[in-house]
C-alpha cells in the first residue's frame, strides 16, 4: 500500500507519496497564497490518480491539524515527522537544522550513557531569522529568484545586519541600501545574519554537532544560506577541537520534503488511512460562517458611502501651474529620500505648490532624484517656460547624501520637515500623524510648537512598505489596495503589534479560509492600533487634542485613511480629522520651505542640468572600509564625475570616517575631542570610572593563618588574578567589589571588553534562553574573560541593591538579571565544563545588599577559602568596599554639580539618562548619548545627580527628596524607582532635558513608561525616548531620532535666552 504525507506549511504545501520499499514515487512543493485548503485537494486529486484512494495519509506542519481534522486523518507533529525521517535515512546523523516559512527549528540526538536522547528546540512566537525574512527582503531588493538563489556566500563582503526580527533586518537592509551596498552582498549579510541569530538563540546551550542535516525550503533553495551555514560551523568547531570536513555539513537530496516524508513514514507504525476528501469541501463551505462569527466588519458601515468619503479625505490629483513659453518660473526645491521611495518639489517665492514627482525607490537615491527631478523640469518647461531653482533642501533617509553630492544648500531631519509642512497649510493642529515606508512619526503640537515626538524605535510594524509587501503578495498593485479592501463586508481581527506577528495571523486566517480582499481590509484596520497602541502608547488621544492631520506616503491609501478615521473618531468623536493635500510629498514640501527661510540670495546646488545629467560611481565594499578604529565599518563612496575632475563623497557612520587621510583624521579627532571637554558625558565617564581603583586600608590579620604564614597568604593573594564581566550592576558595583578585594591584597585585575560588535558576533552563540540584551550578551564578556585566563571569574547573582528611598516597598534587583550568572553558567558546563577545563573558578554567590549583616556573611562564605580568610578580616573588607563605593559616587556627582551650575550661568541645557546602570555600556547603549554630547549638550546620569543640600533644596523645596511612593506605589524595585525619581528630579530643573533610555524585553521598564511621562506632562520638560534598545544599531532610526532632539532642543534654548533677556530687561 503507498504511503503519503502532506507538509502545510506557513507559505507552502509539500506532499510525497512512497511506495511500500518508502521510495519516492510522486513529490510536489508549491507556494499556497493563501489558498491552503484548495492546494491540499490539488495534491489530493494527484495521489488519487497514482494511488486510488488505496493509501495511509498523515497530515503535518503549522496549518496541517484543521485538515487532518477535516479529512479524519491523523495528524503528526512536524519536529517529529523531520526526526522520524532523518533517523530513518540518515541514521549517521547528529544535528539538524531546518528553516521553514516562519518556523526554525534544530534537533540534537545526544548519546546519554549508551543511548540516543532527542533534545528539539523551535523558534518562539517570533518569525525572525527564517524563510519569511528571507522572502520579504528578496522582494523589497527586487532580485529575481533565478539570481537570489545563485548568489555565493563570501565572508568579506558581510554588512552588519540584525536578524532577530525581520523587521529590524529590513531596517538595517534599507540603510545598507541606501549607503549604495550592491544587492548580492546585502542578501549574503542577511544569510550570516541568519546563521548567527540561530546559533546564538535556537541552540539553547547545545552544540551542532556533525554530521549536521540542512533541511528546509530556505535552505534547499539558497545555496550561500548553506555556505554561510559551514562557515559558521567550521569556526564553532575549530574553537571547540571538532574536526570539519565537507561531509561534516549535508544538504541532502529533497530536504525541503523531510516532514511529508517524515509523515508519510509513520505508516509503517500507525494506522491512518485516506478516506476521501469530502470533509475537505464540508470545511470550505463552512468557513463563511465562521468568518463571520469571529471576524468584525469590513471597513464600511452600514449606510456610510465609499463615495463620499472618498470625495472628503481621498488625495485629490495636483494640478500643475501653466507657464507662458519664455517666462521664467524661480521656485525652491524640496528633496524627500524616503526608506522606500523618492518625492520632489517645487515652490514658488511665496511658498506655493508649483509641481510634485514622486516615484517608488529602485534602490539607489541619486538615481531616484535625478528621475524626480527632470520630472518637475519638465512639468515647467513643457511649454517653453524656464525653471530656476534658488535654493535646495534635502530630508529622508538619503538626505545626508544628496546634500553632499547635489549641493543642497539645507538638509532637516524628516520629523522637523513633516511639522514644517503641515503648519504651512493648518493652523492650530494638534497631531501630526505621519506614517511612510518604514517610518512611523506622531507630532503632538501646542500652540504651534512641537511639545512631544513619537517614533517608532526599530520596530516598523503597521507601515506602508508592510501594506504594499502584503498587497503584492497576493499579486495587487498598492495602488489597488483600498479598492480590494472596501470590497470586504467582513475581516479579520488582527492583533496589533509585530509586522512579523502580522504575517503570522496572516497565515492562520489563511488557513481559517479568509479571502486576500478580507485580509487586506483586516490590515488596514489595525493599522490605527499599531500607530497608537504600539508605538505612540497612548489609548487616551483625548489627551492629545482633537485636530489631527493625517501625511505620509500611506495616507495615499484610501483605506488607511478610512480605518484611522474610525479609530480616531471613536476615541474623539469631536475630533477634526484632516488629510495633507501632498500626503505623499510632505516631507519634501517642508524642505522646499525650510529651503526658503534659509535663503540669503545664493546657493551651492549644482544646478538642474548638471544634476540630470549627474554622472557617478556608488562603490561600497572591502576597497572602502575604514581602517581608522578597531571597528573597521564600511563606508559608501561616491564619486561625481565632474568637468574640472571627479569629486569624492564618503557616506560613513561616524565623522572620522569622512576622510581618507590620516592627518584629515587627526583634525576631525581633535575637534570632537574639543566638543566632548566642553560637553562632559558623565555616561562615557562613569562606564570607565566605575572599574578604577580607590583608596582602601589594608585588612591583613595581624595572627598566622594554622600552618600558613601571613606572608604565604598575602603572597597568594597577590598572585591571584580575578576576571570582571563588565556588564549588568558591575556598572554600578565595581568599586564595592574591588575595594573589598584590594583590602585583603588583591591586586590583579581582569576585566572583559566593552560590548561589542565583534565581541558579539564572535563570542554570543549557545545561549540557553532569549532575554534582553544586557542579559543576553553575559554569555559573551564571559567567554571573553575566559581568553584572559583568569584564576577565578566573579559574578554574583545580585538580589537586592542598597535602597535609596524611605518608603519603598524593596530594592530589588531584576530577577533576570539576578539569575543571569546561573543561565551562563548552565551553557558553559552543559556539554563540557569550560571553567574547569581552562582552569577557572566560577564565583557566582547570591548576595543581598539590603542586609548589611547578611551580606557580610554572604562575602565571608564566597571568599573564605579561595582568599583563606578570617571572618573578621572579610567584615572589615566589606567596610572597605563600601568605602569605595562611596569615593566613586562622591565624584560622579561632584562632576554633575559641576555640569548643572555651568548650563544655569550658560542658559544651556543638559540632557539627564534616564537609565539602567548597564547602559552606560557604549555597546549596549549604541552610543546615542555620545552623538548628542557631539552637538554641544553635556549628559548627566541619576548616579551623578548632586545630593547637597543647596540642590535639593531649589529641586525638592516642597517635598521629602528620599520619599517615593506618593509618586510610584510599587516601589519594590530599585532601578525602577531611581528611575522615576530621576524623572521627578529632571523635571524640576528648568535647564534638563529626559532622555529614557530601555532594552527590548525589560519587564520592569514597562510599567513605568506612563508614570514618568505624567511627571514630564506636569512641567513640560522635554521628555524623548530609545526604547526597545537591542542588539541591533538601527543607525538610520538613531539618526532621525538625535537630529530631531537637537532641533527641539535648540528651540527650547532660544525660549530660554528670551526668558533670560526679558528678566534683564525687567
């Protein structure tokens, strides 16, 4: 009898059919488009014709349980079906990796005393590093297949690219593109991007070890995805003595078939016999029904005319002006480089519309501006008339780069550009929502200023380039799209959130039998809960006002607006909403006009000609990488072919990268080194500081040690080399820890890097769970300290903290963070113990710093026989600690006593970190505070805010300082509050500004985001936010973000010197 197994998966149907010595007689692999149903009855047909209906048939994969229901068949797990086909042809086989749709998972078969146990790891409910990723980022680079799956894997041409998350991958792929790195070696950075989040998350603390099974769609069909798989392993196994060969690393014949064969083989031990495919039809028939129970309506009520609110809020066409031949039309133009597509204009000297152009990115912005631009040529010239431009602005992603290379006389930042705009064409809004590409921006107004932004960090969920990617996917245009979705009496219930978790329920309703038009609509009406649920956090928009004004590119889409309408409307039913009458061209608008202000009667632009005809080479590769840091990024060349001679343009993340001599690079270096002496960065200051020595006195027991001498003892001490992770409260703590050990004779001193890129890529694999990063990246300081070879490694699972507050309910520590010593050690002795095979002692006890007395014995039991103490020598030591703990503290705050009373006498403002101490890590904060320290603003920590009694007293002149809980009642945690109270001390003091700075996944973070924004709302302090900080540096999101807190900042300094000047006058 044959045997058959069909694979549903997320994007695919697989089906096999083996004959009874389980050979192969039939395969078949397609994509299903949301027809998963039909496509199982296809398959179907195909076996019945081969087999009768004569056959075993097991159901698999993500969507195969509501058909192996339908169709009374029986129904096998997919990581079961894979290991039941690997055990069965390929018995030699140790490891498995496959990468499905939206699925990875890895099987490890352990040889456990003698016998084989399967250990199975999956993906969580997060899609990133898989085939969804791969399809979506192969689409938006628009490489054919026949050549994305010819592309060769090379090592050196890697970009930085994070694929934890698909949508922070196609961030770091869009600024990649956008730099001018070709279209091959973004797709081969995505595939090592790939390999390693795997390694790093989907292991779980075990080792791939050979023979290692490649399995998968993605796999089968991506030839560089496997190299970058053997040239990860290679390395894995050469540092842990595994030999390597090419057998070492199959892709085996029909592996992306592995769970139908593996479910078509569990015929020779169960019974499932097909039984026809009527079920099958009775469950399409079905489906309408349960659409409409479980769904909601489509985007029109009722009653409500598509019509009329088409005639109301659709876009309307712009009209150009006409032109008389031979007249001569000055205008300004405005430049918008967007994340997915490219928009111009032109204004007259009164700052009216003359013409727009838009089009869609084809992946290089010079290009993209050169179209644009000889459209609006045209547009004015068609007739005879002559075009003169008086002065260029620039704004997007690209604008940096046009500015260099066209001459723009000003670049502003896109947040800075949409407000422009909008304030051009309406008085008195009070939200701006801007929604492009890639990009989410919300805009709160008061009296015509800026008082608050909202952007979304590195999480694009909810965007147009979603909306057109979808669209496209089920072979609409996007500019059908609202058209498909109104078609829809009824929808989906999405839930807001990940644009990876979107594809997901994408997928499931899929499944459930809903219709593309349906699932368009769907996407639409969740689009306004991503916008303020997801990124703006604000359910209340009451709390925002009531005109607001809908732009960006999406605003285009009729059916966006139509949802965010509703939305809007039902939390305001009083609101005013409006649509930008140039949604798609805003950004370039407010350019054109910021253009305009800046005007003095010259200008650098090129000129119109030169631009058209701009002829240039875009080089990013090793030949451009910068060799001036251990970083060693790459940069983008561009070079202008001019009549007097080419001229070279350098697009590089930092400043020192702009240049190609070393002299050049020492002028750069001595001017930011200026800016940084005038502009303290108590962030940067304290991450060096805290693991400095201080004073201490010495604590020797005076009596012999039993058979030891004194001398022996210290002479061991001394020789005793202790390793540091410089991570987590170590950011904080250091000095206790030092202290205590400099006391007793300790003198030798290791500490790991700083978070790193590289430490990263090269040490972050194995880990045995997925938290926040500064947890996560533990793993790796450890496995750097263990090079250095240290004779005992410190950290402590750190419980409580010392408590700053009078009523607080604790001073806990984060429990993450407290267990994350254990999690490192569980991966670093779970197949072979690390520390015991190089010879360290791992030191990791649980110590309680709320308890002096506690922590007393806590240090005398951790240390007693590794530094032969006494008990009494131990509780003077921990004095000791203490000691200088508090020398390290009296400085950091002397030095931010110092910072606030020059920006008082100044009139400046300095920007206070609202932080956890582990933030001060230049590679876990990406940086940020030092991009803004560059822009003249000094930056201070909670640490380093000064306690005297003159400051507290004109901060807290109404109010105990130390008294927390009628501001947070659940004062339990330490961190937390110290975060609040720096929030309360910031908004008191009229010359700071709040930065809060919170990793992805921080638990604790959460539920104080609304408590601090009530504080700020109080006073009006200027309040911006990086939240959801991870492993990733979305360079791009940072930029905008830093360039758009200067701009406000400035303008509240102007404000300030005003006040200043008036209180003279007075």
């Amino acid at each position: 009898m044959f045997k058959a197994g069909i694979d549903v998966g997320s994007t695919t149907v697989k089906g096999v059919l083996l004959n009874e010595n389980n050979e192969i007689v039939f395969s078949h692999y397609t994509r299903h488009e949301a027809k998963q149903s039909e496509k199982v009855a296809e398959l179907l047909k195909k076996f019945e014709e081969i087999a009768g209906k004569e056959f075993q048939l097991f159901m698999t994969g993500s969507g195969g349980g509501d058909i192996a229901r339908v169709l009374n068949v029986k129904f096998v797990q997919e990581v079961n079906a894979v290991s039941l086909a690997v055990e069965t042809l390929h018995p030699e086989v140790n490891s498995v990796v496959e990468l499905g749709g939206q699925d990875a998972k890895m099987i490890f078969w352990i040889d456990a005393g003698g016998v084989r146990r399967k250990v199975t790891t999956m993906n969580d409910k997060c899609a990133g590093g898989t085939g969804a990723t791969i399809d979506r980022i192969v689409s938006k680079l628009k490489i054919p297949p026949e050549i994305a799956t010819k592309v060769g894997f090379n090592p050196q041409k890697v970009h930085p690219v994070a694929a934890k998350c698909g949508v922070f991958a196609e961030t770091d792929i869009n600024s990649l593109q956008k730099a001018g790195v070709p279209s091959d070696e973004l797709l081969i950075s995505l595939f090592n991007a790939i390999v390693i989040q795997n390694l790093a998350v989907l292991t779980r603390g075990h080792t791939l070890r050979p023979v290692v099974l490649l399995l998968g769609g993605p796999n089968t069909y991506f030839p560089a995805l496997v190299e970058a798989w053997k040239y990860h392993l290679e390395k894995m196994w050469r540092e842990k003595g595994i030999d390597f060969d090419e057998s070492s690393v199959l892709l085996p014949k029909n592996s992306h078939l592995y769970a139908a064969i593996g479910g078509a083989l569990y015929s020779n031990y169960e019974e499932s016999p097909y039984r026809g495919m009527e079920g099958l039809l009775e469950f399409r028939k079905s489906l309408v029904y349960l659409k409409r129970k479980t769904g909601e309506r489509g985007l029109l009520k009722p009653g409500e005319s598509l019509e009329e609110f088409r005639e109301k809020y659709g876009v309307k066409p712009f009209k150009p002006r006409e032109f008389k031949p031979g007249e001569k039309v000055k205008a300004f133009l405005g430049i918008d480089g967007g994340s997915t597509s490219t928009k111009a204009v032109l204004i007259d000297e009164n700052g009216e519309l003359l013409a727009t152009a838009y089009t869609l990115s084809k992946g290089n912005p010079l290009s993209d501006t050169k179209e644009v631009v000889r459209s609006l040529k045209e547009q004015i010239e068609e007739n005879g008339a002559e075009l003169q431009i008086l002065s260029v602005g620039t704004t997007g992603y690209a604008k940096e780069m046009l500015k260099e290379t066209i001459g723009a006389d000003v670049a502003v930042v896109e947040t800075v550009a949409h407000t422009i705009s909008a304030k051009h064409f309406f008085e008195d809004i009070d939200v701006i929502v801007d929604v492009g590409g890639q990009d989410i921006k919300v805009m709160i107004l008061r009296n015509g200023e800026v008082k608050d932004f909202k952007l979304n960090t590195q999480c694009s969920a909810g965007n147009g380039y979603f909306l057109q990617s979808t669209a496209e996917k089920f072979g609409y245009r996007v500019e059908e799209f609202a058209d498909v979705a109104f078609k829809a009496e009824y929808a989906p219930r999405f839930n807001f959130g990940c644009a990876v978790f979107l594809e997901q329920d994408i997928v499931n309703f899929q499944r459930l039998g809903w219709e593309p038009h349906e699932i368009m609509a769907g996407l639409a009406k969740v689009l306004p809960k991503n916008i303020w649920l997801y990124v703006v956090k604000e359910p209340n928009l009451r709390r925002l006002g009531r005109r607001f004004l809908l732009q960006g590119g999406t605003q285009r889409n009729l059916a966006a607006v139509k949802a965010q309408y509703d939305f809007i409307k039902e939390k305001v039913p009083d609101a005013e909403i409006l649509v930008h009458p140039i949604t798609g061209e805003a950004g370039a608008f407010g350019a054109a006009v910021e253009a305009m202000r800046n005007y003095t009667g010259r200008t650098s632009f090129i000129g119109l000609d030169r631009l058209i005809n701009l002829d240039f080479e875009v080089k990013s590769d090793e030949t451009t990488r910068c060799n001036f840091c251990t970083n060693r990024c790459q940069r983008t060349f561009i070079n202008v072919k001019t009549q007097s001679g080419d001229r070279l343009y350098i697009i590089a993340p930092c400043e020192k990268g702009t240049v190609t001599d070393i002299s050049d690079v020492k002028e750069v270096v001595k001017k930011i080194n200026r800016i940084k002496r005038e502009n303290p960065n108590l962030q940067e200051i304290s991450a060096k500081k805290v693991f400095e020595s201080y004073p201490v006195r010495k604590v020797y027991e005076e009596r012999r040690f039993g058979i030891l001498s004194r001398r022996r003892v210290i002479g061991t001490r001394k020789k005793l080399k202790i390793g540091i992770p410089r991570v987590l409260n170590f950011y904080s703590l250091t000095p206790f820890f030092r202290g205590y050990l400099e006391s007793l004779g300790v003198e030798n001193f290791v500490f790991s890097d700083y978070t790193s890129e590289r430490m990263v890529r090269e040490e972050l694999r194995g880990g045995a769970i997925d938290p926040c990063f500064p947890s996560k990246v533990a793993l790796a300081h450890i496995r750097n300290l263990i090079k250095k070879k240290p004779d005992v490694i410190l950290f402590p699972k750190v419980a409580t903290l010392r408590g700053m507050f009078k009523d607080a309910e604790g001073s806990h520590a984060c429990p993450t963070v407290t267990a994350t010593p254990i999690s490192v050690r569980s991966v670093l002795t779970k197949e072979e113990d690390i520390f015991k095979k190089n010879g360290i002692v791992y030191l990791d006890p649980l110590l309680h710093f709320d308890d002096e007395e506690l922590l007393r014995w806590e240090m005398y039991e951790a240390f007693k026989e590794i530094l032969k103490l006494t008990r009494r020598e131990s509780d003077r030591a921990v004095d000791e600690g203490f000691r200088a703990l508090s020398e390290y503290q009296s400085e950091m705050r002397k030095l931010g006593e110092e910072i606030l009373r020059r920006v008082e006498s100044e009139g400046r403002i300095a920007i206070l970190v609202l932080g956890r101490p582990y933030h001060n890590d230049p590679g876990i904060n990406h940086g940020i505070t030092e991009e803004l320290q560059k822009l003249g603003y000094p930056i201070l920590t909670i640490d380093s805010l000064p306690l005297t009694d003159e400051f507290l007293k004109r901060v807290f002149p109404d109010r105990d300082p130390f008294k927390i809980r009628d501001i947070w009642k659940k004062a339990y945690s330490e961190n937390s509050t110290k975060k609040v109270w720096g929030a309360l001390y910031g908004s008191r003091h009229p010359n700071i500004a709040l930065l809060d700075l919170s990793s992805f996944r921080c638990g604790h973070d959460a539920p104080i985001y609304s408590v601090v924004e009530e504080i700020v709302e109080k006073t009006g302090t200027p309040y911006f936010t990086f939240h959801e900080i991870d492993e990733n540096r979305p360079s791009g999101s940072i930029k905008i973000r830093v360039e758009t807190i200067d701009y406000f900042l400035r303008e509240r300094m102007k404000r300030l010197f005003e006040r200043r000047l008036e209180e003279r006058v007075c």
